[in-house]
C-alpha cells in the first residue's frame, strides 16, 4: 500500500437543522483507487465537496501529505492539486471544449491566455476521442461527451488527488473501459484517486479499498478483496437486501401504443414496435444509437421526420406536430436522462415540482389550492422516501438520487398510462434501486404501459418483459427478455445482429 496522501477524522457538516456529515473519517493513499459508497444522502456529496473547497467543514481534522488542508474555494482547492469530476455536469454550455476544460486554470503570458492545446488533445486521446473538436460548443455535445470533457478538465489540472463522482453514470461501455484505463495510469503515476459509484461491480474491479458511509457516518472500511458485494450493500442500507430487482407479478394486455416506421432527422431511423397495457419494454444500445432520441421524439421533445404512431383506440398522432403538451394530454408522460437541464425545475420547491405538469387537477377558475398541492407533495415523497427538510426546500439542495426521485414523483402524479422511462435509475443507490425496479413493476400491475432506457444491462433483464436493441437508429425485433442475453445484446448493439449457433 501507497503512503497515505489525505487523512480526514471526525469531520462533521450540518446545514440548518440537518446534520449532513457526523462523524466521518476517511484515509486515501498514493496511487490508489478509493472506493466511497453509501445511498443517496448518505453524505459522499458533502464530504467530497469539503474537499474540493466548496463547503467548509464544521469540525473535524483533515491533513494532506502530512500537511493540515483547509481550502475555501474550488479555485485553491485545484491549487493544491485537488481535481473534482461532479455528478452533475459542471459545465459551460455556449463555451467551447477548450474552453471548458482549461477554465479556472487558464495559463497567461503578459496578460495573455496561453493555448494548451496539446496537453488538452493528450487528455481526449488518454480517454479514446482524440477525434473530438477542441472548438466544438458543448452544448451541442450530448451528455456522454459532455462527461468526456468534465474528465479531461482533470487529466489537464495535473491533479494529485482526483474525486470522481459518478464519472460512468453517462458513459458508454467502450468509454467506461477507456476511463479505467486512465484511472490505471493515474494510479501507476502516483495519483490518488477517490472513485464515488452506485455501479458496485466497478468499484470491486476499479477499486482497492472502500469506506461505507451512512447517514452521515463512516460506518466500514477496508481491503475490497475481503468483501462481497452483498456485504458491501448490507453495510450500505443497515439491512439485508434479497432481491436487487424484485419482480412484482403483472400481465400483459392489448396494445396501448403502436409504432411504425418512426424516423427522426438524425436518429431514429427506423423503429417499428407495438407497447401493451402492463408490459415493460426495455430499450437497449449504446449511447447515441438512438435510445433517447426515440423516446424523446414520440413525447414531442425532438421533431420526428416521418411515420406513424397509434393509441389504444386507432386514433394516429400527428409526430411531426407533436409536442410535449400534446403527449401529456393523450396520456404519454416522459422521464428524461438529464434531470438537472430537463428533468427538474431545480430552483423551484420539491412541491413544484412533482406538481408542474398536473396543476389543473389541483386548482379551481385559475387558482392553486396551495394546502392539497403540500398533500400530494408530502404524500409522493413519503411514497418514494425522498429525503428533504420539508416540500418547500428547493431541488437544487437535494442530492442527486434524491432529486431523480422527486422527478419520478412527477409521472406518478401524473398519472399517464404509457410511460418513458430513460435512465430511471441513474445516479440512485442500490438500495433505492431495489425500490424503484418494485415501483415500476407496480405500475406495470395497475396497467400502465412502460417504455425502460438503460445502460446497464442486468436492470434491463432483470425487470423487464420484453426487450428491443437500439443500432444507428434502426430497433431490433422486440423479444421476450428471456431470449436475450448480456453478449447478444452487446452483439447486436454494436454489429446489428443477432448471434449466430456458433456463437449462441
């Protein structure tokens, strides 16, 4: 083992009423990968953000080569060679990629911004994209690339300590495997690494030792080689967990949603499926092969070129004239990947938000019966153990789990019966998890109609009835989940095709 590089002991964090860190203690070594894991709210968010500069603890002790570290701000944080990769993207979206990635630590030369370009094309082509513009917007870029960006800003800070928070939660798998390797060469420079992820088989495989916090403690830690999975999990939630996807029993009726020939100006090109009542039908592929892209067409979030969609009963929807409106009200709601710009109202109270798009049901001759919205509000977070101070505190101060809850909260309200799903489960802890595969198999029981986009391939086989891959825009035949497997859908996501017998 690496001599120990950061010590944190006792550090403790409350903001208001709410006590975020307790007593938490920490120790990360040189050149090596340190696994922190804990659910949703669990405090890696705050304790990480202490160390990045952004919050300042209440108490406790933290050292850094044998030195006391106490930063106030991001900028001498990096200064110190603190680099932070957020959960939430941390970008500015009409800069370009060079600008993103050297911003905050620009060089000068009298007075002069120096370019750095070289070092910043050797940090796209340590992550597999040497390809991508330098002077490409990145709000033109989509998510996954975004968080290519977000990564090279680290590699360029020449970081001794870098905090990877959910750096996968976007990636591809071809990314992700490219991203470990360059966790490889950081630790084999030297480099500590703390690597944040609910993806436990990649903290087993990317990881040496791990801290388990829970609410607000550091409640385990050790050698990963000497501990299972569940193990892990079980000193995660403080509980036994026996299923990782619990199946709720439901059937599957007559088609609520018929798709043919839907074709969008890039992706999809062409996708043909019919949905039924009670079924759940897992999208698969990889990222940019048009997952997203379907679903969002068919809410009227991207225009669609062509084709024909049906409901229940043979009426057509106008795609090219469809918009999100539009979709709420034939009973089609969307869950979208990027809660933070899409999916959530962040500034606004939890309140707001699980009620935007269903104000009508809560209001009288245009006025809001504030009382009933606090109900349903309080009601929905209890249902989903939403952990916040009250409804009226803003998204924005929810944990990012917390947050993908909230917006959850908003279909259930809702009430739609057809249901897009995308991502449903990004950035949740395993033990949420659980809680969110049951939910949608109870939606499934009361009849909805369920479209899951997901990266990860077990949830998909785990939960889902049916299942269609996604390659270049164009679905694959929809299948019963039990004819797939992890290497077909793999087969077929990167060559469009099927295993042959040789291959099966």
């Amino acid at each position: 083992m690496g001599e120990i590089f950061f010590e944190i002991k006792g550090v403790r964090k409350r903001f208001g009423a709410v006590e975020a860190l307790r007593n938490v203690d920490l120790t990360v070594r040189r050149g090596e990968v340190h696994a922190l894991v804990g659910e949703n709210g669990a405090g890696k968010s705050t304790l990480m953000k202490i160390l990045s500069g952004a919050y300042q603890p209440d108490a406790g002790v933290i050292t850094a080569a044998g030195q006391p570290y106490r930063v106030a701000s991001p900028t001498e944080a990096r200064a110190h060679g603190v680099a932070m990769i957020y959960q939430e993207l941390n970008l500015a979206p009409h800069l370009t990629v060079a600008e993103n990635i050297t911003l905050g630590i620009e060089q000068t030369r009298f007075g002069f911004v120096r370019e750095q370009r070289d070092r910043m094309r050797a940090a796209l082509e340590m992550l597999g994209h040497a390809e991508l513009s330098l002077d490409a917007r990145v709000g033109e870029l989509n998510i996954g690339t975004q968080q290519l960006v977000e990564i090279a800003r680290a590699l360029v800070s020449d970081a001794r300590l870098v905090i990877m928070d959910e750096p996968t939660s976007s990636l591809s798998a071809s990314d992700t495997e490219a991203l470990f390797r360059v966790v490889a060469r950081l630790t084999e420079a030297g480099v500590a690494v703390i690597y944040i992820s609910h993806f436990l088989e990649e903290v087993k495989r990317i990881a040496q030792s791990y801290t388990v916090l829970r609410d607000g403690e550091s409640v385990a830690t050790g050698r990963l080689a000497a501990v299972s999975l569940r193990e892990i999990i079980e000193k995660m939630v403080g509980r036994k967990l026996t299923e990782m996807f619990p199946r709720t029993p439901h059937t599957m009726g007559a088609p609520l949603l018929r798709v043919q020939h839907l074709r969008g100006h890039g992706s999809p090109r062409d996708v043909s499926f019919d949905l039924r009542r009670g079924e759940i039908l897992g999208l698969a592929g990889l990222v940019g092969s048009g997952r997203s892209e379907t679903v969002r067409a068919l809410f009227g979030l991207e225009p669609a070129r062509d084709g024909a969609v049906f409901l229940a009963d043979g009426k057509p929807l106008r795609v090219r004239a469809l918009r999100p409106r539009l979709a709420l009200g034939a009973g089609l709601d969307l869950l979208c990947e990027n809660r933070k710009d899409e999916g959530l109202a962040t500034l606004l109270p939890i309140r707001a938000n699980i009620t935007l798009s269903s104000l009508s049901q809560l209001s009288t001759g245009g006025f809001l019966h504030g009382k009933q919205e606090c109900r349903v509000a309080e009601d929905a977070c209890r249902r989903l153990s939403v952990r916040c101070r009250d409804v009226e505190q803003e998204a924005v101060a929810l944990s990012g789990g917390n947050q993908q809850k909230v917006a959850l909260a908003r279909i259930l309200h809702h009430d739609s019966d057809i249901l897009f799903l995308d991502e449903p489960t990004r950035g949740i802890d395993v033990g949420s998890k659980a809680e969110i595969c049951q939910l949608i198999g109870r939606l499934a029981q009361q009849g909805k109609a369920i479209i899951m986009v997901s990266s990860y391939l077990p949830e998909l086989l785990g939960v889902c009835d049916t299942l269609a891959v996604m390659h270049r825009g164009t679905l694959s035949s929809v299948l019963p989940v039990a004819e797939w497997t992890e290497e077909s859908i793999l087969l077929y996501a990167t060559a469009g095709r099927m295993p042959n017998a040789d291959e099966a």
